[in-house]
C-alpha cells in the first residue's frame, strides 16, 4: 500500500477548511429574503399575468444566495422563468404585450410552440410545487414569508 503525500493531505484539508458553513449561508440567505420582501412583495402585487416576469432579477439573486436544501427548488422555478423569456425574446416579444388569443401575424408557428411550452412549463405543477417550496422555507428557516 502507498503513502498519502503529505501535501496532498494537508491540500484536502485546506480546501475542506475552505468551505462556507451552511449556517452562514442560512442566515446570508434569509438576510436577502427579508431585504428582497417588500420588492417581491410589490411585484407579485400587480394585477398582471407578467408580474412572475417582473420578479425573475429578485428570484434570481435568492436563488444565488440559496442554501443546499432548497437551491433545487430555486432552479426549477427560474429556470420555467427563463424559459418563457427566452420563448418570448427568441420571438421578439415583450412579455406585457404577448396576448395567446391574438399572437402577433409576424409570430411563425415554431415561435407560437416555443412560448406555449415555456407558458406550460410555468404553469406546470412542478414548478408550482418549487414556488410553493421557497415560500415555505422561507417562512421555516428564514422566519418570514417571501412576499405578503
């Protein structure tokens, strides 16, 4: 059997020193939860079927501050979030403007199927379950919801 180098235990054991304490990244993150409250909050206030858009750049930095045991359920949600602005911005198209009963004439039917299956996939139950998860655990470990 062969020897561990030295250096290579003592670089193991330097880089696992290294890494952030899951309390730390706890208590950052739901420091940027309740700082981000009031604005998320106001977003999903507004009366409109884009306002889930309008809140994407906040649930993007949560998501980055996210600890291990909901980073899975932050990525479901951006992700179907991304997803239908990409559809929207590959076709041109702002989201306030988009209405699916009257599509734009210019829209081509790869387009059309793009955003319905963008839309579908917000709507789907995996991604209402991920909101529904982030919410809670906000409301869990954080101690405050993530909008009122």
């Amino acid at each position: 059997m062969r020897a561990v180098p030295a250096g290579l235990v003592l670089s193991v054991l330097v880089l696992a020193g290294c890494s952030e304490d899951p309390d730390d990244v706890r208590a950052d993150y739901c420091a940027e939860v309740a700082e981000r409250q009031v604005e998320l909050s106001d977003l999903l206030a507004e009366e409109s079927p884009t306002a889930l858009l309008s809140a994407l750049p906040v649930f993007r930095d949560l998501a980055a501050e996210a600890p291990r045991d909901i980073a899975d359920d932050w990525a479901v949600l951006v992700d179907a979030l991304d997803g239908l602005t990409d559809a929207l911005d590959e076709a041109d198209i702002a989201p306030t403007s988009y209405d699916p009963e009257h599509p734009p004439a210019d829209l081509t039917d790869d387009e059309r199927a793009a955003i319905e299956h963008a839309a579908a996939q917000l709507l789907h139950r995996r991604t209402d379950d991920a909101f529904q998860a982030v919410d809670q655990h906000a409301r869990d470990i954080c101690k405050t919801p993530l909008y009122q």
